[in-house]
C-alpha cells in the first residue's frame, strides 16, 4: 500500500492498515528509543507510546515531510521527554535522601545490553552509550540518528527541524566530545 492511501486508512480507522504501519516501522523506532533510554523495557513502553500518538495524532499529518521522518520526530521526542523525566526522577531521589527520608538513593541507572550487539562487543558498545548518554541533548540526538539508526544529515535536519549544516557543526562537536569522554575512560581504565 502506498504511503497516502496508508494515511488515509488509518485516519479512517482500519485497524490492518495500523498493523501495517506498525510492521514496516517498529523495528526502527524501537532501536531508535533503545538507543536513548538504554534499557530495552523502557524501549518496548516509549516505542508503544509513539504508536499510540501516531494513532491519535495521524491526521494531522501534514504531508510536509515523510512519515517516515514525523514518525522519528515522535520517537526522538518521546525518548527525549522520558530521559528528562527520568532526570527529574534521580533529582528528586537525590534531594529525597539528602534530607533523610529515605536512608538510600532510590534512583540507580539500568543495567544495559544493546540488542543489536554482538556478545563480544558488549562491554565496548556499554562504554560508547554511556559515553553518548553524556552529549548535550541535541548532539545526543544528531549523533544517535546518523550513527545508529543511519539516517542521513538531510534526514536528520527534517527530524529536529534544523538546517543540514547545523546537523553536521553538531556531529562534529558530538565526535569531539565523544573523543574526549572516551578517552578518559581508556586512560583511566587500561
């Protein structure tokens, strides 16, 4: 089925059409949502999330880009607003037990396997996401998109609504900072 007549069925409520939607893009926006929340169970939860806004939310899909590139500007968003919360959350937690309610921190960061990794190749691929969980939020972004799920620098200037020339001053500041906190870590590991 072509894009538009997918829309169209969607708005009108065909249910196979959705699942269709759901089948072609699930893949993408989970490894996209894992790749900012690391931990695969909030991945499943937030990549829902996007499904059910794309639900509700699909007719007003203005045609103005793909829905391809709107269905990742969901996904980023949500991924984005959960990692805010989520730091609201360890804030909250700290706060709570510096003043003594609570004798421990609440808030401890998730375990995290990437499932597109291979066994080997954990520890490193550990290592490189907490090293990009440190990037300013926009270079995070731009970095994550291009590196991890592919997307190109036009893609991606559609998906944060920047100009192309942004995306690539801000992968640039992403890699350099990588190398900086990548470094560190090396040199006071090894």
């Amino acid at each position: 089925m072509e894009e538009k007549e997918l829309i169209s069925q969607i708005i009108s409520k065909n249910d196979q059409a959705f699942k269709e939607l759901v089948d072609l893009y699930a893949d993408r926006v989970h490894n996209t949502v894992v790749s900012f929340t690391q931990n695969d169970e909030d991945a499943e939860d937030i990549t829902q999330d996007v499904f059910v806004e794309i639900y509700q939310s699909i007719s007003k899909f203005r045609n103005d880009s793909s829905l391809f590139t709107w269905i990742y500007k969901i996904a980023v968003s949500k991924s984005l607003d959960y990692l805010k919360a989520k730091k609201r959350k360890k804030r909250f937690s700290f706060f709570t037990s510096l003043f003594g309610e609570d004798a421990s921190l609440v808030y401890d960061k998730p375990h995290f396997d990437h499932p597109g990794v291979l066994l080997e190749n954990k520890e490193y691929a550990k290592v490189l996401f907490h090293a990009i969980s440190k990037l300013p939020e926009k270079q995070q972004t731009v970095f994550t998109l291009h590196k991890v799920e592919g997307l190109s620098y036009l893609e991606i200037a559609e998906v944060i609504q920047t100009t192309t020339s942004s995306v690539e001053s801000l992968m640039f500041r992403a890699k350099q900072n990588l190398q900086i906190h990548l470094k560190d870590y090396y040199e006071n590991n090894f």
